[in-house]
C-alpha cells in the first residue's frame, strides 16, 4: 500500500474527527450538565453554515461571513434555549428527542423557505484555496486550517473547562448535578452560556465543512448520529472523551471507505468487495460504539463521580 | 362541544378543498422531487412542465388538462404513495415525471396494475428496460447505461488509457459504471461506490485521494444533483483539474454550473461531458425551448427540463391523435409509441421497451457569449442509439 | 370509574369508526382512504408493540423499526425468488411461511441484540438500539440482489391458506384492510392482557423502581429480554403487512427517523393508554396526509405541532381528553 | 446457632476502606442492632449483605452456605431481604399492588401472560393480611405515592415481610416516624423475631434498647465490638467512641 495514500487519508480522517469534535463538544456538554438530549444541535450546525454562506455571498467575504455567522448562531441559540429548551431540561428523554426533533423539521423547513432548496456554495478567499505539498504529499491549504481551527478550539475548551472557575463549574454539573444549585450557581445562566457555547461550536464545524461540501438542508441530520456515537463512546460529559471519541470514529469511517474494499478483494470478487465495503464501513462504526457499551457501559472517559 | 365542531369544520374544509378544484378534462400526474435537496432538479422540471402547459394554453387534443404535482421526498415509499394517491383520488389519465430510479421502481408498479401509463421524465433503470419492461411504460429521456457508454466512446476517442471511476452506490449509480465499462477500452484502475440516499456522503476527499495515488489518464464521475457540486469543488480544491482531467456524467449541469461560477471553480472549464441533448442542439424544437425557458425563468434549462417539457408535448401528441379521449389505454400507448411530435432532440423513435433510439453528443464547458457558463456539444459519440436491454425485453 | 367508562366507549366508538370510515369513502368513489386506513392500521400495530416496551416497561427502544424492515423484508426475499427463481428453500407466495420467517428471524435479532442492549440502561440504551438497527439499514443496503438502496417491488401479496381450500385473497384491497384490522384487534387484545398479567405487572414494576424489584428477589433481566423479543415479533408481523401493503421493502424503512416516528405516535396518543399508539398513528397518517395536500412545506406546521404537544399536551390526546372529563366530573 | 455469617468482609472505594474486615454473627431468631455514627458504612456493610455491592475481600455464609458471589435477587429468594433508609416503593401502584407484588416475587417466576394479575385472590389475600398486620388496611386502595411518610416506612416493612425472609434487614425503619409509630412498630418487630432473624440498623437508641439482643458497633467501617446488647452497652471503648457523643 502507498505510504502516501495512508498520510492522505490520515489527513483526512483528521480533518473529519476534528469536524465531529466541533459538533459532539456542545452535545456532550449539554448532555452532561443539562441531561438535554438535543438532537437540533444538528440545526445549529446547518445554520451556522447557510448564514456563513449568505455573509460571505453578500459581503463577497468569507471571513465577514464567519463572523455574522458565528453571531447570529449564538443569538439564534439563545433564543431557543429560552423559548424552547429550558422548558426541556426537566422533561424526560423521550420529550427531548421529540421536541427538538420538531426543532430540526422548523429548522429545515425554514432555511427551504428562505434559501430555497438549492443550497449555497461558499466560495473561499484565494488564501485558503490551493495546496501544500510536503513532498510526495499534497493537501489543501484548508483542510488543514479546518484541524488547525478544530484543534484551537479544543485546547480552548480545554483551557475553558479546567482552568477557569467556570469550566470548574461545568466539570461540577456534569458529574452531579445537583451541586450546582446547592452552590447557589445561578444554575440559568450557566445554561445558557453552555448551550449557546455548544451551538456556536456546531455552527463553526457547519460553516468550516460548508466551502467543501456546500450549505444544505438537513446537513447536519446526517452527521448528528454519528455525533451522539461519539458522545457515547467517549463518555458523556467529557469533553475529553468527546476529542479521544471523534478522531477514533474520523480515522474508522475514512480509513473503512478508503481501504475496506481492497482488504475484501482478498477473499471476495471484486464486484461483491466494491458493493459490501462501504456498507461494512458504515457499520463498523455502530459495531464500536455497541462493543464499547459493553465492555465499558459508561464510555471511555466518563466524568468522575462525586 | 364548540371545540370539536369546528375541528370536524375544519377537516371537512381539508377534505373538499382541493377536490373542488379539479374540473379540467385530462388530469396529468407529475411526481418529483420539491423538498430536500433534490429539490432543486425538481423544481427545474416543474419549471418546464408549467412552461409546456402554458405554450400548449392548458389545451391538449381540444380537452382542458392540467398536471398535478407530487413531491417524492427524495424516497422511493414517499414517491409510491403519492403516485397510488394520483391514481386513486384524483383519478388522473396519465402519471410523468420521476428523477430517480428507485422512486420509479417503487412506483410504476401502482400505475400499471391500474392499466395507465406512466411515463419516466429522467431516471432509466436497467430493469424496466430489460427484463421487467411493461408496455404501459415510456420514456423521454434514456436507459441510465447509454449516456455512459457514450461517455466510454468519448474516453476511447480521447485517447484515455487508464480511468478510475467513482458514482453513488443505487442504482443509477451502478447503471452508469456498467455502462462506461461497456464501451470504454482502456484500462480500469479503481473504482469507488460512495454512500447515497438521506444521508448521502458528501465529503470524496478519501476517494479522491486514492483517484490521485491511482495515476489515472482520466476520472469519471457520475454525481447528480447536490452531490455534484460538492464533488467539482473538492476536485478542484485537491488541485486535480492539471492531473486528472475530468469526464462527468450528469454532474455537471445546468443547475450546477451557475453555482460553479459563482464558486469560481474554473478547473471545470473544458472538462467534457456526454448526453442526448444540449442548450445548443441544433434543432429549431430546442431553439425555441432554450430561448422560452432562458426568457421567462432567465437561466439555462437543464436536461432534466427539457425531458419534462418533452414528456407534457409528447402526452399532447397522443391526445391530439384521440381527441383527448385517454379512457382506452390501448389506444393511447399506440399514440404514444409513434412519439409523432417535435421533440426537443429531434426525431426519435420509440424501441420495443419504449425506451427512445436517440443520438449521443459529447458536451465541453464553455462560457457564453454573454459570460454565463454553459456546455457546447463538440460531436456525436453514438448515433441512433439503442440502449443494450431492449434485448432482454420481451414486447 | 366513569373516566374508566368514559374510555372504554371513546375505544369502541375509534374502533368502529376505523372500521366504518374507509368502506364509506370506497363507497363515495374515494378508493384511496382504504390504503390511508390500511397504512393507519399498519402502523397501528407496529407502534403499539413499542408501547409495550415504552408505556409498560419503560426501555425506550429507539431501533424498533428494525424489526419492521426484517418482517418486510420475509415477504420481499421469498416473493422474489418465487418470481425470478434462485433460491429454492425461501422461494414462496405462502403466507403463513411469510410469516414464520419473520417471527423467527425478528425473534432471533432481538434475542440477540436485547441480551446485549438490556445490560445498558437510559440513553445509552436508547443509542445501542439505535446502533443495532443501523447496523440492519446497512445490512440491506448491502443486499445488492435485492436492490440495495432502492429496495424491492414486491410483485404479488402472500397467499393466505385456511383450511385447505379456502385462499384469503388479500390482493383485494377490503379484505386486506379486514385481516390487518382483525389483526390489530388481536394485538391490542394480547398486550392488554399482558400488560395486566402476572408478567406485565413485572415490567410495570420494574419500570417503576428496579432497584426495589431487585431487592424483592426478582431480576427483572429475564422479563425485560421476553418483552424485547415478543414487541420485535409483532413489530415483525406489522412488517409483514406493510410489504403487502406497499408492495415494496427498502431499507429506507428501517432509518432512524422512522423509529423517531412510533415513538412520536405513542407520545401524540398518550403513553398511559392501550389505546394511545393507535390514536397516535391515526393522528400522524391523517395529518401527514392534510399537511401534506396543503403545501409541500408541511414539515413546517408539522415540527411546531411536535413542539407543541410536547411542551403544553402532556399525556397526549388521551391526556388531554381524559384531564377534561375529570375537570367536568369534579367542578 | 449462626443465621447470617461474615468473615473479614472488606470494601474499598480508592483510597477510602468502607468496610474494614467485618466479621459478624446473627443468631437464629435474635434482633441484632448494628449501630454506628453516621458515615461509619452501615449503609455499605448492608448493600454488601443485600448483593447490591460486591465486597473486595471476604464471605458472607447464609445459613452455612456460601452466598458472597450470588446476585441480589438470588440472595433474596435465598432468604435474606432488605429494607431502605429511603422508602423505595412502586408509586404508580396502590398499597396494596406493592404488596401484592412483593408477595407475586416470592412465590416463583412469573412468566404467566395471560390471567389478570390484579384479580388473583392468593396474592391479594396473602397482600391484605400483611397490610393488617401493619394497620394499613385501610389505605390498600390509595396510590402508594399518596401515602404520609410514616405509611410509606410501614409499606417498606410490610413489602419485605412479604418475600418471607429468614434474615431481614432494616436500614433505619424508624427514621422520620412519629414517637407513636414507633412504638408500634417496635412491638411489631418484636413479634416477628420467633420467625425471623432481624438485622437492625437504627439511631433511635431507644428502639435499638428495647429490641436488641445483640448489638455491634461499626466504626470508621471496622467493628469495634459485638456481642450481647448489655455487655457491648458498658463497653469501653464503645462509650467513648460512640454512645457519649451520639446521646
């Protein structure tokens, strides 16, 4: 196999847990502190990036158009979370699930109405365009600054989560919730703060991924689930595991994709190697978060009890 | 009390509404897609059946018609139950439209059991060609392998020896790669299936790079609809467009390009692609067609259009033979056989699986003389072609 | 007690109206309201044997519509082979062997995928049965003889032998609807009296406080696995019906969204009642259905409805109805 | 003779030991009291007898036999049932469907599909004497939830008497109770202990007074001393570490 194939993939499969990350980050943290199943954090990442894609188109810049997006995903955040979501935070699971999965048919129906069907392609400043080549390896300029981003982004949230009296709060709800209201936190405000945080973060992983793949609707509903396996496997509340989680699955689906059908060739014809491996790969994926349940029900880095 | 009366009020008004509104003679059913993504072939589509109905003045063979749209959501069960709701409620005489082949093989079944017909606006799948070929089925546009084989002449033409194809994995996907690997003689050095449907993969960056690492002569792609733009983009943005010149099949279209130029993806300009039609096929059919569509919805018709608009003219055709009287289906599919009308890609005939015997073109991207990029067609890669199925059909 | 009455009558009087409604709209022309009511039914069937595991034992299966596209899927495969030959041993139109593939089949895959999915509990449950159907939905996609992707037409209904002689012809349309409605009848008549048996008051308990089940000397494990296997079997008849119905199977019948979808008609109806699944689904189709006439962005008013029960219709529609009979009875 | 025997029971939770080699002994119809200050590891001393909680080292023996590696429920049906600190009840169920159940788990598996659970006369009767014995008769048809804090302890008592147990466990069944039910139920366990040997974990020294025959007391999760009530309440060690500064 070339060595150079394998770094590519790698890139990408970089690239594509550092996006998962960006996603699965607020999930995990909503999750974890506010018990908050929240499955229109898919709608935040689709909006993030049709309101980058409008900016950019408008203003014929993509860097106003990242930070019009970055406002009004927060704005737009903090607007449902006060008319929608906290009204959830008590309810259980199953009422979550449906509540926001109306929130992703408004959402998606929405942007249909305002941006039509089509979707929008974010054209990139000539800055970010063109490739590096390290050697026999060529990447895209921006493919890398997706991970630089996505990897300034964590070590924020990082710094945010261990280093700050807030993230100390957030570390304290996440592993026991009530200490948080027997602190005298107001417990509202720090909801809030922590929604918006997760859903402008999803809105940056929709507006990076956006230039490569184009806005469009329900973008974010394809990746979602990947996003929660990723919370699950990694722990949910960690934000950590989240990180560990999101790179495991980008390396398994890209190299699946990438190599899975050669590796089958070898004890299958070409023809049943060519249909079965994208299938496979795609399973493989569900297959490690089942035996990772299993083996460890709790995920790979839980929150630490008490 | 109060409260349930006007809910039943209400559904009742639900209920009578739109049924009150059907009283033309000839009720045309038109299946597509509006929503999701897909929307934006359908939309295309409805935009050519509205002008066809406004040429024809909502009069066919001296009866009023209208057509009825329903959207397919993108999925093959939606798509059945809107066409057994065309068929069943609103009693229409004849069923068009259908991108995609497994929305139309989820269907047609519903149309012909009812002894109507059905005729297919774009998607061509292998089997209702072939083996489960019905006599109350046509089509306007082609049998998904004929534009690849002609794709795979215009490789051969092109002198391309080695070529790594890659195509969504359904049907249409797995027609298109059939159909190149039938003509194309060259060698095949990879070749990549990619996940489609709801949650189609978007992002081709592992598969371009193993195209690159394959040190191709040339790529083949098939990726319609949204897909395709995302794939230019990520083709153009891996730096392909010196290395691995791009032939495409159905990725690079009217609806797409306008979007390319915005993007600024000029690496696609002068990468070919083939088809039975194009904006500038010389016939004074498509003239007019091109010239009305650009007019009133001021952008280029896509191929998908000018099938829809084909399909309206070609149900014209037949009730103006039958004095738009469609109650006998025999006579009506008689009438649609001798596809007797001006059809966009000119003259045609209709084989035995009534798939039409058309020319195939090789299309270059080019820019307009007003600067809007458009395909020119270059030359004819198969003449009066028949696609290989018809064989297996057995009418 | 009357609230008791109250619904046992607002029951019989939904029953008969199912029955009634469609034969009247046949009778006015209006054939197509026979496959609304039929899917109706259908999914009837399918999201009550989810309330069984939701309402009563309390595990929120959110891979439920597995079960649907297995049982669908039983009639697809041997059809097919019976039109185009290939395998000999699954090949067939009878029903009945329809039907023991499915049972058999949706009772080996939750047997399966409970016993592991039991060990798990709360979200994670939820995601693993999630996980667990994925991995079916991929599965058929991979089946390439069966058209992947774009599903399977299936050509012919099963045939339904009694006795000997006697054929039931469900290829016309009415007596389809009967036998999926006498059907549902069944499944309804089951789950309630295991629901109210020495088996169903296990779960109902051990939804409740598993913790103290435990400690009374019961491990609920066993009666959970069981609940499992028995809601994926019924799961796997509504399947069956479905593929008659439709005549087509795809894997689109097994995407997540769909199992989102049951689970959102036992929310809608009201999870404390046997009756709630079925007053969910004729909601979802009947609205689907008007939404979706009015205009194509009927996901619009669909998602606020959505919102809507959930934040202000607590107890769904029965809740609704039965909160305000009470509020009569008691001024 | 010895009901309920452990040996050198111990428990860790990191660095912390929560049960520190506990050797102890209930005889066959006696009331034992395990008393302590709070945070002392009765509660985990009582979840490693019950099998919520697998020691780290050690034995437990019912009866003779073994049953450190049997699962909670099998502990249960092997004899030996406990009550919570928190009433932990059914509380969509009325009064008496806790019960009823309670009785159903005892009386084998139940995997019967068919017959109405709730109009079986065996378990209801068996159900309603239990509620009798514990004056909670006449709340048999309220929901459990519905209950004042005291009916629901005596629900507790009432649902694990029900399982039938040799050895039966009480984590502080008096806790919250009102002086006159605690009388009561102090005459109530005092009946019961001719048919079974009761662990009794309690702060109201009064009640552990009148009802103890033997008495250990746990500290720091070790035991300092257990023996007979009067001798371990003249213990030394026992009055300076515990009783002076819990009374």
């Amino acid at each position: 196999m070339d060595f150079t194939l394998v770094l590519t993939q790698a890139i990408n499969g970089l690239q594509l847990g550092i996006l998962l990350f960006l996603l699965s980050a607020g999930l995990t943290l909503t999750f974890g502190i506010m018990d908050l199943i929240n499955l229109a954090h898919a709608s935040f990442y689709m909006l993030g990036a049709f309101i980058c894609a409008a900016g950019t188109l408008y203003f014929d810049s993509f860097f106003i158009g990242v930070a019009i997006a970055i406002v009004i995903t927060a704005v737009l955040a903090l607007a449902v979370e006060k008319l929608v979501i906290a009204h959830l935070y008590v309810r259980d699971h199953l009422d979550q699930l449906l509540a926001t999965f109306g929130l992703i048919l408004i959402a998606d129906t929405g942007v249909h109405l305002i941006w039509g069907p089509a979707g929008l392609a974010i054209p990139l400043p000539p800055v970010l365009q063109g490739q590096i080549s390290f050697g026999e390896l060529v990447v895209p300029v921006y493919r890398l600054v997706i991970i630089a981003v996505g990897l300034l982004m964590a070590a924020g949230l990082y710094w945010l989560v261990n280093k700050t009296r807030a993230g100390m709060l957030i570390r304290a709800g996440a592993s026991n919730r009530q200490m948080l209201s027997s602190l005298g936190i107001n417990v509202q405000v720090l909801f809030s703060a922590v929604f918006v945080i997760g859903a402008v973060l999803a809105g940056l992983g929709g507006l990076l991924i956006a230039p490569i793949t184009e806005a469009s609707i329900g973008m974010g509903n394809d990746i979602i689930i990947t996003a929660f396996v990723v919370i699950i496997i990694g722990g949910i509340g960690s934000i950590k595991g989240a990180f560990v989680a999101a790179l495991i699955i980008g390396f398994i689906d890209t190299f699946g994709r990438a190599f899975l059908d050669t590796l089958f060739a070898f004890f299958m014809s070409v023809e049943s190697a060519e249909t079965a491996a994208p299938a496979v790969s795609a399973i493989l994926v569900y297959v490690l978060m089942a035996l990772i349940l299993v083996w460890r029900p709790q995920g790979l880095f839980p929150p630490k009890l008490r | 009390m109060n409260k349930n009366f006007l809910i039943g009020a209400a559904l009742a008004g639900l209920c009578s509404t739109p049924l009150a509104a059907h009283a033309a003679d000839i009720k045309i059913g038109f299946v597509t897609t509006l929503t999701t993504g897909g929307a934006v072939i359908g939309n295309d589509m409805r935009d050519a059946v509205n002008l066809a109905v406004e040429q024809l003045d909502s009069t066919m063979g001296g009866k009023s018609f209208e057509v009825l749209f329903e959207d397919d959501g993108f999925k093959p069960e939606t798509g059945k139950q809107v066409t057994d709701k065309l068929i069943k409620e609103d009693n229409v005489d004849i069923v068009a439209g259908y991108i995609w082949s497994n929305v139309l093989m989820a269907s047609y079944k519903s149309v012909t059991r009812a002894d109507k017909i059905i005729i297919s606006a774009n998607a061509g799948p292998s089997a209702i060609a072939g083996k489960l070929c019905n006599e109350n089925f046509f089509s306007t546009s082609w049998q998904n392998n004929q534009t690849p084989m002609a794709m795979g002449e215009l490789l051969n033409a092109r002198g391309v020896k080695s070529l790594y194809m890659m195509a969504p994995n359904y049907a249409a996907g797995k027609d298109m790669v059939a159909g190149i690997e039938r003509t194309f003689k060259g060698e095949f050095v990879g070749k990549d299936l990619t996940k489609w449907g709801a949650d189609a993969q978007l992002d081709f960056s592992a598969e371009l790079a193993k195209a690159k690492a394959s040190g191709a002569d040339g790529l083949a792609v098939f990726y319609p609809g949204k897909a395709g733009g995302a794939f230019i983009k990520q083709y153009q943005q891996a730096g392909l467009n010196d290395v691995l010149p791009l032939y495409s099949v159905f990725t690079i279209d009217s609806i797409s390009l306008p979007k390319l130029q915005e993007g600024k993806m000029d690496g696609i300009l002068g990468s070919e692609t083939s088809m039975f039609w194009g904006p500038d096929l010389d016939v004074p059919a498509n003239k007019a067609f091109v010239a009305s569509f650009k007019e009133k919805y001021g952008r280029y018709p896509s191929h998908y259009a000018a099938q829809s608009f084909d399909a309206i003219n070609l149900i014209a055709s037949a009730a103006d033979m039958l004095d738009g009287d469609f109650s006998d289906t025999d006579k009506v599919r008689d009438a649609l056989k001798k596809a007797d009308f001006d059809s966009i890609r000119g003259d045609f005939t209709y084989g035995n699986n009534h798939m039409p015997i058309q020319n195939f073109y090789a299309r270059k991207v080019v820019a307009d003389a007003d600067g809007n990029w458009t395909t020119s067609i270059t030359k004819t890669v198969l003449e009066s072609h028949q696609d290989v199925f018809a064989a297996e059909c057995k009418l | 007690m009357r609230s008791q009455i109250f619904h046992k009558f607002g029951a019989a009087l939904l029953l008969l109206t199912l029955l009634i409604v469609p034969f009247v709209m046949s009778y006015f022309g209006k054939t197509f309201w026979l496959d609304i009511f039929t899917r109706l039914i259908i999914l009837s069937i399918a999201a009550s044997s989810l309330s069984l595991l939701l309402s009563v034992a309390g595990l929120a299966s959110f891979g439920h519509a597995a079960y649907i596209g297995l049982g669908a899927y039983a009639v697809g495969i041997p059809v097919y082979f019976e039109t185009y030959g290939g395998n000999d041993f699954l090949a067939g139109y009878n029903g009945w062997w329809h039907l023991l593939l499915a049972v058999s089949v949706c009772a080996l895959f939750a047997l399966v995928t409970g016993a592991i999915s039991l060990r798990t509990r709360g979200v994670h449950f939820i995601m693993i049965t999630m996980a667990f159907s994925q991995m079916i939905f991929y599965l058929l996609v991979s089946l390439e003889e069966f058209g992947g992707d774009d599903g399977l037409s299936v050509d012919l209904r099963s045939e339904f032998a009694l006795l000997d002689t006697v054929v039931l012809d469900i290829e016309e349309p009415w007596i389809f609807y009967l036998l999926c409605y006498v059907l549902l009848l069944l499944v309804l008549f089951v789950i309630s009296r295991i629901t109210h048996s020495h088996f169903g008051r296990v779960l109902n308990a051990a939804r409740q406080n598993e913790q103290r089940v435990r400690a009374l000397g019961v491990n609920p494990y066993g009666y959970r696995l069981f609940a499992f296997v028995l809601a994926g079997v019924i799961a796997g008849l509504s399947g069956v019906l479905y593929a008659n119905y439709a005549y087509f199977v795809s894997p689109g019948m097994v995407e997540w969204t769909r199992s989102g979808e049951l689970m959102f008609m036992i929310i809608l109806g009201g999870v404390t009642s046997l009756f709630g699944p079925l007053i969910g689904a004729t909601c979802f189709v009947l609205l689907e259905y008007f939404l979706s006439r009015w205009t194509i962005f009927w996901h619009l008013p669909f998602g606020l409805l959505l919102l809507g029960v959930v934040l202000f219709g607590r107890g769904g529609i029965v809740g609704l109805l039965t909160r305000r009979r009470r509020g009569e009875l008691e001024p | 003779m010895s009901v309920l025997q452990t040996n050198n029971l111990t428990k860790r939770f990191g660095g912390v030991v929560a049960t520190d080699a506990v050797s102890l002994s209930l005889e066959q119809g006696k009331v034992h009291a395990l008393i302590g200050p709070n945070g002392a590891g009765k509660t985990t001393f009582i979840a490693q007898l019950a099998g919520q909680l697998m020691p780290d080292a050690g034995q437990i023996l019912l009866n003779a036999k073994d049953i450190t590696k049997l699962s909670e429920p099998e502990r249960v049906r092997a004899g030996l049932t406990r009550t919570f600190q928190i009433s932990s009840l059914f509380s969509d169920f009325s009064v008496l469907e806790n019960v009823a159940f309670s009785v159903q788990a005892r009386t084998g598996h139940s995997y019967r599909f068919w017959s109405k659970v709730a109009s079986n006369a065996r378990l209801n009767a068996t159900a309603a004497d239990l509620l009798e014995l514990l004056g909670l008769s006449e709340k048999s048809q309220e929901k459990a939830a519905a209950l004042s804090h005291g009916e629901q302890r005596q629900l507790e008592i009432a649902m694990a008497l029900a399982t039938e147990p040799k050895v039966l466990m009480l984590d502080e069944p008096m806790a919250g109770m009102g002086s006159e039910e605690t009388q009561r139920l102090i005459e109530l366990l005092g009946k019961l202990k001719s048919e079974t040997t009761l662990l009794l974990v309690e702060h109201d020294m009064d009640a552990v007074f009148a009802l103890a025959d033997d008495l250990s007391v746990l500290v720091n999760g070790a035991l300092i001393a257990s023996g007979p009530a009067a001798e371990v309440r003249t213990h030394p060690e026992v009055i300076s570490a515990y009783l002076d500064s819990g009374t």
